[in-house]
C-alpha cells in the first residue's frame, strides 16, 4: 500500500502569493492532519480533518487554510506568503483500522518564499 | 496547554555505542509516540508508546504514564541511526504536541 503522499515536494514562492499544497493519506485513513516545521524546530500543528470537518486548529493565522475531499484527500493553502512561511509541511494521516491511533507522515513539502 | 521536553538536545556516538533519549511531559495524555527523522525530512513512525514497554529491533520504548516520561533506547547504533529523534503526545484535542528533539550523530 501507498503511504502517506504530498506534493510538490520542492517549491519556491514570492512574498505575497499564494500557495496549495496537496497530500493524499493512506489508504483507510480518514484523519488527515497538517503540520508546520521552521528549521531547527519540532513539528507545529495547524489543522486536523476527519470526516471532511475541521476537527482541530493550531495557533496560525487566517491566512493558512484547508479542506478535506471526499475521498479524504487534504489540500493547505496558504495566502499572501511572508518570508516566515519558509518552512517544511508536513501532512499526516490516521484512523485506519490496522493502524489504530499511530499516526504516519508524508515525505513534506519544503515551501521556500523569497 | 501540555509541554513536551526531550535531553539531551544533542549526541554524538561512536558506532556500536548503546544510548538512552528521554522525554517528559507536562500533563496526562492521550499517547505519546516516538519518530525519527531523516536527513531529508521524511519522519517514520518508531513507537506508539502510550505506556509499557515495546521493542523493535535494536530499538526499545518504555513510558511511565504516572510519571510522565518516556525512553528511548538505542542499542548497538548503526551511521544510519543519525537523524533527529522527535518524542509526540496528544493532547484531549487529539492533535500532536512535539518536543525539539535530540538530534543524534553516528560516527563510523
């Protein structure tokens, strides 16, 4: 089976646009959970979808938003991007009946704004 | 809300060498869990670990819920044990609380 996938995996913005990151989670999973990680830093939690409903938010502003899709793939999108976006994101899935309560990352995408 | 702290921040082992990471929390939790990340960002699920022991490998987890840590040991390392080693709770929200890790070095 297919892990956790996300994409693009490499990108390079200017301040001020926008951008969509996808991640599509494991199959049988219906929780998809999206996290931020600034060099050097663990992991900071921005939003968690089940079931299609935004089920929890981390400490982020407006600009950063999501959506889960029926067959519970996950876009991040994040507006008008300041240089402190620059960061690693990371998509992680869970709630399959195997898996249970473990959760399982994707490779990230590496978001450089410039 | 719930503080994660992992020590040492930093290690450096020669190949072969055994070492012990810890984590402690602040609060009840829900489950913790143990990852190790790569070089290139990927992190990989070693332990779900909410109490008792595991083992896998030359790896082995033990959480003392009551008191509020976690171990991890790390036997006989390998070069390709480098990388940093993230403890993770969760919380009643059920999101993910990360500590800053211990980024460790495997020396040939």
């Amino acid at each position: 089976d297919a892990g956790v996938t996300q994409s693009p995996t490499h990108l390079i913005k200017t301040r001020g646009q926008q951008v969509t990151l996808r991640c599509s989670p494991i199959s049988g999973h219906k929780s998809v959970s999206w996290y931020q990680q600034v060099l050097g830093q663990g992991p900071q939690f921005i939003f968690q979808y089940y079931e299609k409903e935004e089920r929890g938010r981390g400490n982020f502003p407006d600009r950063f938003s999501a959506r889960q899709f029926p067959n519970y793939s996950s876009e991040l999108n994040v507006n008008a991007l300041l240089l402190g976006d620059s960061a690693l994101y990371l998509c992680a899935s869970t709630g399959g009946r195997s898996s249970g309560n473990t959760i399982y990352f994707g490779e990230g995408s590496w978001l450089t704004v410039v | 809300g719930i503080q994660v702290e992992q020590s040492p921040p930093d290690l450096i082992l020669q190949e072969g060498a055994n070492s012990t990471l810890r984590c402690n929390f602040s609060d009840s939790v829900n489950n913790l869990q143990w990852f190790h990340q790569n070089p290139w960002g990927q992190l990989i699920n070693l332990f779900y670990i909410p109490s008792g022991t595991k083992q896998n490998g030359r790896l082995s987890a033990t959480t003392v819920a009551t008191e509020r840590y976690s171990l991890l040991y790390i036997s006989s390392s390998q070069t390709t044990d480098s990388g940093v080693y993230f403890c993770a709770v969760t919380d009643s929200s059920y999101k993910l609380i990360f500590g800053s890790g211990t980024r460790l070095l495997v020396r040939p």
